[in-house]
C-alpha cells in the first residue's frame, strides 16, 4: 500500500518512517522573534523554493535547515544563561 501523501517516495507519514522521529526537530516559540525567523528561513517561501528548485535538496533540504535552526535555538538560550549567571556574580 503506498503512502496517500507521498505515493510511496517516503515521507514521515509513511508506515516505519514516522517512528523514526521521536520528538520536533525545531520548536519555535511565537512570542519569540528570533524564532520566527529561523523559522521563516528553515521553512519560509524562499526556503522551500530552494529546497524543490533543480539544484535543491528536497525534504532532505528542509530536515537540515530546521536541525540548523534548532542548533542556533539552543545556542541562543545557552548564551543568554550563561550571560545572566556571570552578570549576577
């Protein structure tokens, strides 16, 4: 039985592939802009016409760019803790 969304060419909602994936790769918080805009460039318009263009990666192209995004997320918020603790002391 091949995948309604993918017809087959593998997706996360294809049978064993969305197992794979245990939790988001990238969470982003509305309230926070610097989240919107990795978001807007992970998976924005631009975003998506370079990942299905011809020299594109695909969905593959997108994973990366929310994986990247999530890194720069966590980098962020180690940043901005580790500011505060020295500030305090």
């Amino acid at each position: 039985m091949k995948c309604s969304f993918c017809n087959g060419r593998g997706c996360i909602a294809c049978p064993g592939e969305s197992t794979k994936i245990k939790q988001p790769v990238f969470v982003a918080q509305l309230d926070n802009p610097g989240d919107m805009k990795l978001l807007a460039d992970a998976v924005g318009a631009e975003a998506i016409s370079k990942a299905f263009g011809p020299q594109g990666g695909g969905p593959s192209e997108i994973y990366r760019n929310l994986a990247i995004a999530s890194v720069i997320q966590e980098l962020r918020t180690r940043t901005t803790i580790g500011a505060s603790d020295t500030s305090d002391k």
